[in-house]
C-alpha cells in the first residue's frame, strides 16, 4: 500500500468485537477484510479483541507467546480467573489478537446485568441467552483492557467497540472512570433490524410511541438499551450510511459524528483485464450443471442464457426476495410474450432447512458424469481415425471410427435413454425439512414450474456455496463470477456487502435506494446509461410500483448486446474500486483521531 495519507493521533488501538476470529456474519468480513488497511497505520500498535472458543477458532488462530510487557498482566488476570489466549489472526496481515475466555463467568450474569441497571438504567432481567454470553464475554473484556491501560497511562489509546455485543466492555471502563477515547459503531439498530424483518415500517411504528416502548413490545428492549447507551456515552458513534445514521439518530437518539463505510480489498478480486477471462471459465461450470439438471427434461440453448441470481440470509421481505420472485415472474411472461430466444436462469443462493439432495439430480449427474468419461476415453481413437479416413479418402463410416464401434454406439444410446426423464426440473435443488417452505411457496404462487415454456427459469439452492457441496461444486466467489447479473431489491440493508463483492467481480448488480452501497453509488452513476450498479427506487414506493419497476431493469439488462453487458461488467468493477479499504479506512483513521482529541483534550 501507499504511505498513509492521514496522520494518527492515537498510540494504540484496540478493537473489539464478538467476531474476531468467530466467524458469524458481516461484521467478520468488516473486521477481518478492513484489518491490513489498519496495519498500514497503526502498525505493531493495533490488536483486535474476541471471544475464545476453541473450536471456532481453529485454522483462524495461531497462538504465540505475548509480548513481554503485557506478559505481566495476562498473568494477574489468570490469578482473577481470566484466561487470555494471546496470537495473530490467520488473514491478511497477520494482525495481534486477544481472544478471552468467558464461559467460566456466565453464572455471575445478574450481577452485570444489576451492575448496568445501577450505572446506565440499562434493564436486562430475563434477557435470552445470546445476549447474556456476549454481555459476559464484553464485560469480561472490559476488565482486561482496565489492566492494560491502567499500566501504560501515557499512551493514548484508542477502544473501537463494534456492535452492542461488544458495548458492555465500552460501559464497564467508563465505569471505573479509565482514561481512553472510546469510538462505538453500529452497523444497524437492533431495533431498526427487527422491525424490518417483520415487515414493519419505523416510520410507522414509532409515530404513536417511543422507540423504548416499541423495543419491549417486540422483546428486544435489553439489546436495544444497551446499544443506545453505547451511542449515547462514547466519545465519538460511527454507522455504516447515511441510511443508518438517520436511523440511529430517530432510534438511539445520536446522529453519527463520522460515517465509516464498508470496504473490501479488491486486490483480492479480478482486475478489469481477468474479469472476462474468469467469467468464461465459470461460466462454463454453470452451464454444464444446467446441462444436467434441465437437459434430461427439454432443451434450450445454453449459449443464448444469462444467469442473473440472488445471494445472502434467509430474509425474504428484508432482502427483497419476495419481490425478485414475482419480478422474474413478470420477465417471464414478457419474454413469452415476444417468443424470446433469450433464456434466463435465476439462481436463488440462500441457505435454508435443506435435506439430502434431490436423488433425480443424483442420477442425472452421475448418468451425465460416465457419459462424458465414456466420450473421452474414446476421443482419441474417433480423431486419430478420422484423420486416417481424411488423409486414406476413405468415406467417414460410424463402423471406422473406432473399435467395437456398433457396441459403443449402443452403449451410448442406452446412457442417453437413462438420461432423460419424464417430468419437470425441479424448483429446489434439495428436499426441504420444511414442507411449507416459505421461498418454495413463493415460487409455486409466482407460476414457476421450470416448464419447456418458461423463459425464465429458477433454481432455489438451499446450502451454502462451499465448492464441494455435489453439485455446482463452485465457491460463492465463482458463481458470482461465472454469472451476469446480481439482484439484491433489499428493503432493508445498511450497507449490502454482496452488491459490493459482485461489482467486485466484475458483474453487474442491481440494489436499492433504501441499501447504504446504493446511496454510495448513487452519486457517481449519475447520468449513466450503463452504470454497472443499477439503483431501484424503494423508497415510498408500493410493493406493486416496486415490482414494476425491477420487471423493467431485468428485462431491458436481458435486451441488452453483449458489448454493453462488458460495458455494465467494467463500470461494476470501477465502483466497487471506489469501496476499496485503502480510501474508506480514512474514515475510521478520522474517528479515532476524533475520540483522542475529544477524550484527551
């Protein structure tokens, strides 16, 4: 990276978070994608704080011996009971971290919890458990940090705290009164989130009573509580977006002092000269796993297909999957309509209660699989022989192809009868352990049955994209990669790491104005015909204007040549560069010399 354009003000930074080193979601990839960008700064002064738990952090962690000066202190903290596994995290950069235990320490539960009603009017009785054992885990990190930074109080030291999972440690040395500057971010409101997934509007919710009162309504006063305490005492409250900071400001009662947007590390991506190279690669693999799941059925043509998908949490309202379903819907019978040549396949890469595979894939599969072996093993002898024939002027018989040619052939032929079927592709790619799965229903409402007919045809793909899974075998990274377009029309997203990761790339993407990436983009695609991030307007828009509307993108992109689809790649690949760490760190570098000049004043 380039010498650091921003000079920092802080000695050392701690940052704190519940998955260091504890994979969960997307504050793992905000961690642990921002931390060599860190580095750059703060050098061997940065360490990152999780939770210990020993299997999790297996092949994420590598154990070493602390350094010396803090050997002292990890020694009288084992004397209280605490154990700190001190090491790097295996990812970019190798970065220092504490992971500390907790366990040991969840029966004194109802202590912290009167400890934060006596000192912040936090009300946590009767809360569930997953927010007792990070509640536990923070509070025990906050004694941790107590004993370093009370042994090097000329330091300035700088705590950034991510999430109300991590916000007790924040609360536990204000406490004490230790001297530090302290930087909280959310990355969404608890309750912000909540309403959402159940399909409520803010808006609408808090116009006859208090975001207090709604939190206890809807059983998450406790999380809520301590996240707004949180944004409230810190010295300087960071959010994702602009989206997330009125939010903050209407919920937790704090607009945010600076805005920290995600970022990735696009070195770790295609540059724009590998994108079509990798595209065509993995464009390949899909096209030869829709040979076999719809070809033993009915035929089209593969070349003439684009595949356009959907990834990410089973959130059907919040990530706007109910919307992408009956939009496809009304594609396909556009392209009906105007008897298309063009074939669409939606893929839908969300993990859901899955079974065992379907077993009429498993067949076809393997039919398909001993068939292309058999072809070749017998691809040499068929071109060495015709060449002979060529060269000879013998005319080109199926007996002088090759030995046992008639057998072969049969044997061909037979492979070729087993392979087809009777029926239709299937909707789902494994048997639901739900048999009302709401998804699947959403399809079959939609008039989806992946007939010969449909234009548009879906695969719901109920697992995660590990690339060994027995089917696509391809990683979520490749099947991006091998697609054109991603649809992501959330009603509720923050930010949208995926919309990133896809421009990333090199595909094009489509979000919304109500996505935190969305407003980002917003501004430098203005005018643009060919944008690469297409921006749908959700906001105070009816479900039916919004489904219009996406019908509309989906089947103009579908109309688009090809020249112009590179186009949209490129332009996708240029946005997503704009969300590189090395410019958004700089955000994160302002909080923190923000929290030193405001704690050290």
């Amino acid at each position: 990276m380039d010498s650091p354009s921003l000079k920092i003000k802080a000695e050392f930074l701690f940052e704190v978070s519940w998955e260091v080193c504890n994979k969960i979601g997307g504050i793992w990839k905000v961690v642990s994608s921002k931390a060599g960008a860190m580095l750059d700064y703060y050098k061997s002064n940065y360490c990152l704080i999780g939770p210990y738990f020993s299997e999790k952090c297996k092949g994420e962690f590598e154990k070493v011996p602390p350094p010396q000066e803090w050997e002292k202190i990890f020694l009288l903290l084992e004397k209280e009971g605490i154990k700190v596994h001190f090491g790097h995290w295996l990812i970019e950069g190798s970065p220092k971290v504490i992971l500390v235990e907790f366990q040991s320490f969840l029966s004194q539960g109802d202590y912290i919890k009167k400890e934060l009603w006596d000192n912040f009017q936090i009300d946590s009785w009767g809360s569930p458990m997953d927010y007792t054992e990070p509640l536990v885990w923070a509070w025990i990190v906050g004694r941790v940090l107590e004993k370093i930074l009370l042994a090097f109080p000329e330091k300035k030291t700088v705590v950034h705290f991510h999430e109300w999972l991590s916000g007790a440690a924040m609360l536990y040395l204000k406490k004490q009164k230790v001297v530090f500057a302290s930087v909280f971010t959310t990355h969404a409101t608890v309750l912000g989130r909540t309403l959402a997934g159940m399909d409520l509007s803010l808006d609408k919710i808090l116009s006859n009573k208090s975001p207090v009162q709604a939190a206890y309504e809807y059983g998450i006063a406790s999380k809520d509580q301590l996240e707004r305490v949180c944004a409230l005492q810190a010295d300087i409250f960071s959010t994702v977006s602009q989206f997330t900071a009125l939010e903050s400001q209407t919920v937790l009662g704090r607009y945010a002092d600076v805005l920290v947007p995600n970022g990735l590390d696009t070195s770790r991506f295609p540059t724009i000269e590998e994108i079509s190279i990798k595209h065509r690669l993995e464009r390949e693999k899909i096209r030869e796993f829709l040979f076999w799941y719809f070809f033993p059925y009915y035929v089209f043509d593969l070349k003439n297909t684009l595949f356009y998908f959907t990834l990410g949490r089973y959130e059907l309202r919040n990530k706007g999957v109910d919307i992408f379903i009956k939009a496809l819907s009304r594609l396909n019978h556009l392209l009906q309509q105007e008897k298309s040549k063009k074939t669409i396949v939606a893929f839908l890469w969300i993990p859901s209660q899955a079974g065992a595979i379907n077993e009429e894939l498993i067949q076809s599969r393997e039919i398909y699989f001993d068939l292309k072996e058999t072809l070749q093993s017998i691809a040499s002898d068929i071109e060495g022989n015709i060449l002979k024939s060529l060269v000879a002027g013998s005319p080109i018989e199926k007996s002088a192809l090759f030995e046992d040619g008639e057998y072969v052939f049969e044997e061909i032929k037979n492979k070729i009868a087993r392979f087809k079927k009777t029926g239709l592709p299937p909707l789902c790619t494994h048997h639901l352990t739900d048999s009302h799965n709401a998804l699947l229903q959403m399809l079959k409402e939609a008039g989806f049955t992946n007939s010969k007919e449909d234009k548009v045809k879906v695969i719901f793909y109920p697992i995660y994209l590990t690339g060994i899974d027995g089917l696509l075998n391809m990683t979520s990274d490749e099947a991006i990669e091998g697609s054109h377009l991603g649809v992501f029309p959330s009603l509720y997203e923050p930010w949208g790491y995926t919309v990133l990761e896809t421009g990333a790339s090199g595909v094009a993407a489509l979000t919304t104005d109500l996505a935190g990436f969305g407003q980002f983009c917003a501004e430098h695609i203005k005018g643009k015909k060919q944008p690469g991030v297409f921006i749908l307007e959700r906001k105070n828009q009816s479900d039916e204007q919004t489904i219009q509307n996406l019908a509309k993108i989906l089947y103009d992109f579908t109309k688009l040549p090809a020249a112009l689809r590179v186009e949209n790649k490129i332009q996708a690949r240029k946005l997503a560069a704009l969300a590189d760490w090395k410019i958004l760190v700089q955000n994160y570098i302002v909080s923190h010399n923000k929290a030193i000049e405001k704690a050290y004043q």
